[in-house]
C-alpha cells in the first residue's frame, strides 16, 4: 500500500466542517472552499465519502479521478491522495471507521479495504439524510445517523459483491449509462433503452440490476432526484417548476418521493440547505 508524506484528520483543509461519533464511525460533514489544493496526504482510518455537492478531482498514485456530485469514495486508511476542488467547492459526508474493527470489517466483507470509485444514488441519499441529522442533532441522532451509516457500508459492499460476480458489465451497458445519463429528464421507455443497446428488455432490466444494484426506473429517479437537489440548494425557482423539470407528474408527486428518499421535504430541504 502506496504511504502519503503525512497522515492527517479528514476534516484538514476545510473551511468548516460538523462531527457526530458513533460507536462504529464518525460521521464528518466538510465544506472545501472553491479551487482549494491538498497536498498528498492520507488518513489514519478507513473513509467511506459522498460528494454532496461540487466535485473535486482526486490524485492517487495512478492518476487523477473525477468526482462530481454523487460519487462514492472509498479510502483505506493511510492511502495517499491529493485534492483539487472546483470551482463551485467541495460539500462532502464522510464515514471514518477503525480499521481494527474486526467485527464491521467482516460484516462489510472487507469492502474498505481498498480504494474504489463508485456512483450510487441510494448511497447518495443515505448521506444527504446524515447530513440533515448532523444539522439539527437531538438525542436520537446517534442512533439514527449509526443506523443510515451502517446501511451506506451494507450497500456499499452489496454493490462490491454485484461486480465481483461479474466484473466487466457487456459493452452495451456504457450505451445505456450514456444514454439514461443524457436523457434522464425525458419520458424513457425501458423496450427504447434496450433497442438502442441492442438487446431484450428482460435481459436489460436483469444486468442492469446486477451492475448497477437498482431497477432501472430507480436509478433515473435517483438521477432526477440529485438534479432536483442541486436546484432546491442552488435557485429560488419554485418547487412547483423544478418538479416538472426533474421528470415528477407534479409537486404533490415529487414532495413524496423526495420526502421518502430524502427524509425531508424540498422546502425543509432548501432551507437547511442555505442555512448550512
């Protein structure tokens, strides 16, 4: 395993960040400031981070990786990175867990033992709703952020497992990530996605699943569901528009899904959004 000159708190180089420890992790929201640099550092426990918001572009020892909003990263401790944040800054929920922890480390089935790079929308959701814990803690929330934690790991390694059944998806699967990603706002049909790849519809939905560890009809909504995020935190349109925008029938609609995935709703969510 690659060493980095230093081994620092994850939280170093941020311009504020807010802490919550559990008996199996620490739950670390940090915000970077724009066109930051981190020199090649690492950190002394194993990290599971959510880029909540912005990006920045991660250097490990074989090279750069992007990370824009949604990415999943995982870092064992003590590997070595640097960090270049963008111009929009860093908004980052980070899990730092004891790499000694026997018990979590064979639950999890080793899946923080090296670094990986993934992109989950239910992991994604999981980390906005620690978030909110983080922002209004009572007496519960070291339950309630322990329990969402926990389940961030648990899907996290179920993902792992998925990829090492079958770790190189069909080609035809970047043709369908491509084009979800693109058009992911329109009105897609599952038989439209599967003659564009190439393949029966039965047989798209099964693989997807496999590689992807959701429907495809989840993953466009979680896609819809980020994009909707970033405008409640970003814009004053009203939440009525950005429901239509986003793909929902309505803002009736949109309000329970975001509620159900989220654990707020789009207006509670704004406001945390601009008080944080």
């Amino acid at each position: 395993m690659a060493r980095a000159e230093h081994s620092v708190p994850i939280a170093m180089g941020s311009a504020r960040s807010r802490a919550l420890q559990t008996p199996s992790f620490r739950a670390t929201e940090m915000w970077f400031q724009a066109c930051g640099r981190l020199a090649r550092h690492s950190h002394p426990l194993n990290g599971l981070a959510v880029m909540l918001e912005g990006s920045f572009d991660l250097g490990t020892r074989g090279g750069a990786v992007a990370c824009p909003a949604g990415a999943v990263l995982i870092e064992p401790a003590g590997e070595s990175h640097t960090n270049r944040m963008d111009r929009a800054g860093a908004h980052v929920l980070a899990l730092q867990i004891d790499p000694a922890d026997a018990a979590l480390r064979t639950a999890s089935g080793s899946v923080l033992d090296r670094p990986r790079h993934l992109r989950d929308a239910a992991v994604l959701t999981l980390a906005w709703r620690i978030a909110a814990e983080l922002r209004s803690p009572d007496a519960a929330s070291a339950l309630a952020v322990e329990g969402l934690g926990l389940e961030m790991i648990a899907r996290a390694s179920r993902l792992q497992a998925c990829r090492a059944e079958e770790r190189e998806p069909p080609r035809w699967m970047r043709t369908v990530r491509d084009l979800v990603h693109d058009r992911f706002l329109e009105r897609l049909e599952v038989q439209t996605i599967a003659r564009e790849a190439g393949v029966h519809p039965v047989h798209l939905a099964r693989v997807f699943r496999r590689h992807m560890g959701v429907s495809l009809g989840a993953y466009v909504r979680g896609l819809r569901l980020e994009r909707a995020a970033v405008r409640l935190a970003a814009g004053d349109d009203p939440i009525s528009d950005i429901a239509v925008e986003c793909g929902f029938a309505d803002q009736s609609h949109f309000t329970r899904i975001f509620r159900r995935r989220t654990g707020a709703t789009p207006g509670r969510y704004r406001r945390a959004a601009r008080d944080s």
